[in-house]
C-alpha cells in the first residue's frame, strides 16, 4: 500500500499502537483491498451478505434504514477514520439488515473480517492489537446508536433538535460547535421533514434558544 496510506492508517483509532512498519504486513495477511466510491454510491444494500469491514480513509459513509414503503431514516453517518459493516460481517447472520451509501466522494479500505478475528498461524502481536482495538470500534458504534435512540425517542421535533445539539455540543466540550450532518441529512437523522426542520430552527432563534451559521451552531440556553 502507497506510503501516503500507511501514515494515515497510524493515527485512524483501529491501527492505534501498530507501527507503521507492521500495518503493511498486517494488510497484507488479511487480504485487504481498496475501493473507491463516488458521491451517491451504494456499498452495501440491505440484504447484501457482508463478509468484509469497511474503513474510511476519506470522505462519510451514511448508514441507512429503509421500511416497506421506502421511506429512509439516516441511522449514523461516519466519516474519516471509522468502520462500517462490522455488526453484520461478525454476526452469525452476515446479512446486512441496512444500506450502506456513500454521502460524499469516498476511499474504502476493506479487511475480510473473519481473517481479522482470527489470528494467523503466525500470531502476530500486531493482530491481537488489532483485534483489540476492533471490539472497541465495536463499542464506540454502540454508544451511537444509543444516542440516536436518545434522540429519537422524544416527542417533539424541538426536543429532538435540542437532545442531538446538546449530545454534539458535550462531545466537543463547547456550546460552539460544527454537526457533521447537513440539513437534509440531520432531518432524515432526526427522523423529520427538511421543511419543517428548517422552520423549526428558525423559530428557536427567534426564541434565542440557539444561533447558527450554516454547520456552526452556539447553544443559548
């Protein structure tokens, strides 16, 4: 894999405590590939089985819900330096049971996951970090999807605004902040119309609740 990779993959949180050294030859005995996507690109549909993880080096990845009648719910968008697929790929059921799609022009890199399970007859120590640090991406996904059950669980639209900003805002550590979604995307997040999501906002900075420029918001109250 290009050097430019290699330094890049040491500071994503799945290589962490991995030389730059070993990560090449830990790529290499699980099989891993690259993949490109554009903007709008499906990576997986629901129903697909997944056999391998996804790791972003560039770009977001939205996972997406879709009932019966085709209306979609934007489950978590990840970006840089996160995985995808790996509830599904270590499952006893491989199937995905959403659509992975990608938000924006993307790089994808692909480990087959049940090599990275497994250690090889080799028992590399880097593989057993590695492992290590995969149950706790595992985690971290989790406790997003927590979150979205925090958000989604309230009644109203504004309580449902107020509940994600203030999840975002205690990430961060300050009532300035950027969302990582934009409004189409945090409406289908916050399992909501555009249109009234937007009107909403509005009326709440009226009310001097909030103020936001674009993706910057600044909790008042």
């Amino acid at each position: 894999m290009h050097d430019v990779y290699l330094k890049q993959l040491q500071k994503m949180p799945l290589f962490e405590g991995i030389k730059e050294t070993e990560i090449n030859s830990v790529l290499t005995c699980l099989g891993s590939y690259l993949r490109s996507y554009k903007k709008g690109e499906l990576i997986f549909l629901a129903g697909e089985s997944i056999k391998s993880v996804g790791v972003i080096l560039s770009g977001a990845v939205n996972m997406i819900k879709e009932d019966i009648w085709g209306t979609q719910t934007l489950i978590v968008s990840m970006k840089t330096g996160e995985v995808f697929g790996e509830t599904f790929a270590c499952g006893n059921r491989s199937d995905s049971k959403v659509t992975f799609a990608v938000s924006t022009d993307c790089l994808i890199l692909f480990l087959p996951y049940n090599k990275v399970l497994h250690s090889c007859s080799m028992s590399c120590t880097f593989h057993h970090r590695l492992i290590e640090n995969m149950v706790g991406l595992i985690s971290n996904k989790n406790v997003q999807l927590i979150e979205k059950i925090e958000v989604t669980s309230k009644k109203t639209l504004r309580e449902k605004i107020l509940t994600y900003l203030s999840i975002q805002s205690q990430q961060q550590g300050c009532s300035y902040f950027d969302v990582p979604l934009g409004r189409l995307e945090m409406a289908a997040y916050l399992c909501a119309d555009r249109s009234a999501l937007t009107r909403e906002l509005s009326q709440m900075r009226s009310e001097g609740l909030l103020d936001f420029e674009k993706n910057t918001f600044h909790l008042l109250k």
